[in-house]
C-alpha cells in the first residue's frame, strides 16, 4: 500500500514502491497517476522504472469486487540518455485479473515523451513531487494509533508547518483515457488501484506493492519497515475480512481516548469500511475530491494527509499546508505533472 521512499527497504528498491495514486478528469478524458521511486530520505539509488516490471491500473466498474480493465506499462533498460522504452497494453474481461494474460499492445514509446493512439496517450518520467505534509505531524498521529492513544496536538503548531516533501523527486506515469471508452463514460462509476510486480523463478508474476487510498501504509503500519505484512500481497477484495476488524479496532481504540465519539467501536467500523477495499472511488466526468465529506478520485492538489489523520482520529487535524506549497509542481495541460 501507499508510501513514500523512507524506509531501509524501499531505498534499495524505490522503482518498485508506489508513493501516491491519482485520478482525476481531463478535458474530456479521466487521469490516472501512478507515482513510484522518491528520495524524500535523500536517496535514489535506482533511477528510473524497473526494467521487466510491471505497473498496473487496475479498475473496477459499477462497484464490483474484481477489476475488468488493466493498463499495463513496463520498461525496457535504460539508454545512454537515461530513457526507457515503454509499452503499454490494455487486459478486458477476465483477463484484466490474469498475469499470465498478454493483453493487446496499445502504445509504444519512452520515457519523458508522450506517446498516444487512439483515444489513450501516456506520458512516464521524473517529475517534482506534489505530495506535500510535514512529518512532525505524521509522528503525532502515528504514536497515537500504535498506542491506542489520544493524538497530543498540544505541542503542534499548524502555522509554523514545513512541507516535508519539498524538492523532492519521484517516478510517475500518466495515463489519459478518453470519455468514448465504453467503460470509462461520464457517469461510469468506478474504483481504481494500481499495483507493481515482478517476475518469479517459477515462471508467474508476484505482486510488490499495491496503492488505493493515500497514507494507509505511513499511518497502521508504519514500523512494517520490510513491508512483510501480507497487506501488499492480497487482492483489494480480501482486505475487509483480512484486515477490517484490526483497523477498525485501531481506530476505536483512539477515538476511545480521545472521547470524540459516544461509539468508538462503531465508528471504527464505519472508518474500515470507508477505507476498504482499498481502492479509489471516483464518478467518471466528475470533478475529483479527496476530501472529509466524500472520496471521489483524488487531485494532485489534495490535502489527502490531513483528511486521513482526521479521519482515523474523528477530530480536526490541521496539516498547516495548503496546496499552494506544491502550486508550481502541477499543470493545466497533459501530463498534469512537472518533469525534471
């Protein structure tokens, strides 16, 4: 699940660690983001995507609890320049859950150009990160939910805040896919994750990481610095019976000492079921939120650290950040992000 490159691991093999996931409308088109490979802890020992790996979309339609569209995208070795060729193929159906499927080859292209066909462009690269939080607050909130503790906010001062995340750098590949693809029509609803996997020894494809909602990795499991909880290898559709009694348990236990709710245990439910499966709602054609009220997609621009630590705390969290602190890090225009 969703975390920046700050652990031992993960510095070892950024290229395979998804830091965020977005998805947003276009002009006439649905956005998809796919961030992978920081060096917010200063180191970025592998540039680039992960030659012979895959990064996947995977979308749902209509709520159900398999995905019937993959965009697959995966990397040859790096040139002299540094770029890669890339492919991109599209699985429908039930293949769209088979790694063994090929799928049909959409585009062709390399890293740091747009390449598109059809209805579908793509564009893959080093970029300036957007994601902004100050991490000092990220502890606050993490000592609370490893404690089954009121979060002590006494000492933060949301107006002396600093983006964390400020100069810092990831790998992204954008995917723009228009309204005319009969899945993804105005008014489709859909859910949207993505994953990262590698071939095995025995011939199949093992999954790395997987990414739905933001900060679900930094904020219940945070100490899982090898990432070997099984959270990152199961199907998004098992996450309620594998994980919800234990999040939403986490999260009572907080609301509990904080005495913000007169039904903690009831409220940690409702904020499992929120938050699984972990995928991203959004309404095709719509404009995207993060946001305290509802999820649908989520912009570049979203303050999605202080949704989700008000969340799991069922108080006000001010991040002290608003989204003018990575203003100059998104565009108007496709690819919506900024390459380095």
């Amino acid at each position: 699940m969703s975390h920046h490159l700050d652990t031992p691991l993960a510095a070892q093999s950024g290229q395979l660690y998804l830091d965020d996931l977005y998805v947003f409308p276009g002009e006439t088109s649905t956005v998809l983001v796919m961030d992978v490979n920081s060096d917010v802890n200063g180191l970025h020992s592998e540039p680039g995507f992960r030659p012979g790996a895959r990064y996947e979309f995977k979308l749902h339609s209509g709520g159900a609890d398999f995905e019937t569209l993959t965009y697959r995208v995966s990397f040859g070795e790096a040139e002299s320049a540094g770029q890669q060729a890339l492919q991109l193929h599209a699985l429908t159906g039930d293949q769209a859950r088979e790694d063994s499927a090929a799928g049909e080859l959409i585009v062709e292209g390399r890293t740091g150009e747009a390449a598109s066909t059809g209805d579908i462009r793509i564009w893959a690269g080093r970029i300036g990160d957007s994601f902004y939080i100050d991490l000092s607050l990220l502890a606050i909130v993490n000592a609370a939910v490893a404690g089954g503790t009121a979060p002590d906010l006494s000492a933060w001062r949301p107006q002396d805040a600093k983006n964390s995340f400020s100069g810092t750098t990831v790998d992204s590949i954008v995917l723009e896919i228009s309204h005319k693809h009969p899945e993804l029509r105005p008014g489709s609803r859909i859910g949207v994750w993505s994953a990262t996997k590698l071939a095995t020894d025995a011939g199949g494809w093992r999954q790395i990481n997987r990414a739905g909602h933001p900060m679900m990795w930094p904020i219940f499991w945070p100490s899982d610095t090898d990432f070997s909880d099984p959270a990152n290898l199961r199907h998004p559709s098992e996450d309620l019976s594998a994980a919800g009694e234990w999040v939403a348990g986490q999260v009572a236990a907080v609301v509990s000492a904080s005495g913000t709710s007169d039904d903690p245990q009831g409220y940690g439910l409702t904020v499992a079921r929120r938050l699984f499966p972990d995928v991203l709602p959004y309404v095709v054609g719509t404009p995207a939120t993060y946001g305290f009220a509802a999820f649908n997609g989520r912009t570049l621009a979203d303050n999605a650290p202080e949704v989700m630590l008000s969340l799991v705390t069922n108080t006000a969290v001010p991040s002290g950040l608003t989204p003018s602190v990575a203003g100059h890090l998104r565009d108007a225009k496709f690819p919506y992000v900024v390459p380095k």
